[in-house]
C-alpha cells in the first residue's frame, strides 16, 4: 500500500485538484501563514486570515501556481513552531500583518516568497542566540532589503533564562557573534555583542512571552513607521 499522505499535503492536493507531488517539486518548504492574504486557483479560495489556527501552503506552489492577493501592511517571521502560534491569536496583528512560520530556517522557498512580496516591509522575531540573530543576518542579505527584528533586544536577553549548551557549542556561539557583533546587521549588532561577552549564551523567545507579546504589535507599528520614513518621497 502506498504510505499515507501528510494532511497539509492531502488538503493543499483538495484545494487545486491534483495531487500533491504533481503540483509542487518534491523539496518544497511549508509555509504556515495567518493574514491578510488570500490564493486564488480558479474558483478555489485559500484564505490566511479566515484560516483557523493557520494556513499551511507549499512557498513555491504558492508562487506558481494561481494568484496571490495580499493585503497586509507587513511580514513577520516567528522562528519557532509554539510562538508563531500566540502570536496567530493576536488579532492586532493579523488584521495588519502576514505573520508565516517556515520551520525557523531561512529556506530557498521562503526567501523566494519574500522576494516575491517586495517591498512590504520585514520583521523577525528569532530566539536571543547566535543562530537566531544568524537567521536574520542570512535573510537580510538573501532577500536584499532590511529584516526589523522585533522581541530581540539586549534588555530582554539579560531578563531571560539561558538554555544549557554543551563547552563546545557555546564557545562556537561566542565566535560567531563576536563576527556578527561586526558586521551583522546595524540593528542586531548590541544582542550579538551582549551574547559573545557572555560567551554564547542563548534565551529562547518563548520564555519572554509575559514580555513581548503584550507589546508586539506596538512594535511592529514602530517598524511599519521607520518603512514608511525610508521610502517617503
């Protein structure tokens, strides 16, 4: 028998009426998304704000297959699985803002689809860590415009728990961001400075929920604000 189908994959083949592995290439990536974006195969409607709890579609299957119509003032990325999901209940945001979760990885197929949505403007939200602050540094020169990260900043690392890392990792962590205390991006240069100085320490982003969630979206207006600024006539 052949082996059962994922039911992301089952309900995408639903919605445009071929099978999965016909429709997108086998090295895909899943976009879970909520927001003000709709996808449109034919008479077929894939709706990311009517969704619940979210949308999940293939990012290249997204671009080439139908029409996307996206009203959003904004993307924010949320590296991890648990926080995309509180900030998907926020409705503050995702009446304005396309917010995707892409695995935290800064996969070839989400950074086409942001490329694809230029010029909205593009936030991140990323664990306090080398790798978090990495991901930003890799977006922002992939998909070559600025990437705003927001619940990220040197105050909050220092009020959070750090996670436990073997001697190795953590002084691999301090290399690198003692480089992307230098030469990461303008806006993530002070976090990446605090972690080498406290030699690679990591804090995860869902333990600063009771911190950043109550202001995210007053955040992410600050960041819509600096876009408006830089691309005023």
């Amino acid at each position: 028998m052949p082996a059962p189908v994922p039911a992301n994959q089952q309900a995408f083949a639903n919605l445009i009426g071929m099978p999965f592995d016909q429709a997108v290439e086998g090295t895909d990536t899943e976009l879970r998304m909520r927001g003000p974006l709709q996808w449109r195969v034919g008479s077929v409607v894939g709706d990311a704000a009517a969704c619940r709890p979210w949308l999940g579609l293939p990012a290249r299957g997204l671009r080439v297959l139908g029409l996307i119509n996206c009203d959003a003032a904004g993307i924010v990325l949320v590296e991890n699985e648990d926080a995309f999901q509180q900030v998907c209940q926020i409705p503050e945001i995702v009446d304005r803002w396309l917010c995707i979760w892409g695995a935290g990885y800064a996969t070839d197929g989400l950074i086409e689809f942001l490329r694809t949505m230029a010029p909205l403007p593009v936030a991140a939200w990323q664990d306090l860590d080398a790798h978090g602050i990495r991901i930003i540094h890799n977006l922002t020169e992939r998909i070559e415009r600025p990437v705003s990260p927001v619940g990220m900043n040197v105050e909050l690392y220092r009020a959070g728990p750090k996670y436990k890392q073997e001697p190795e990792k953590l002084e691999g962590n301090r290399q690198l961001t003692a480089v992307l205390a230098e030469k990461g991006p303008v806006a993530m240069r002070p976090l990446a400075a605090e972690i080498a100085v406290n030699g690679g320490e990591g804090c995860e982003h869902e333990t600063l929920y009771a911190h950043v969630l109550p202001t995210l979206a007053k955040q992410l207006d600050e960041v819509l604000a600096q876009h408006e600024n830089s691309t005023a006539p």
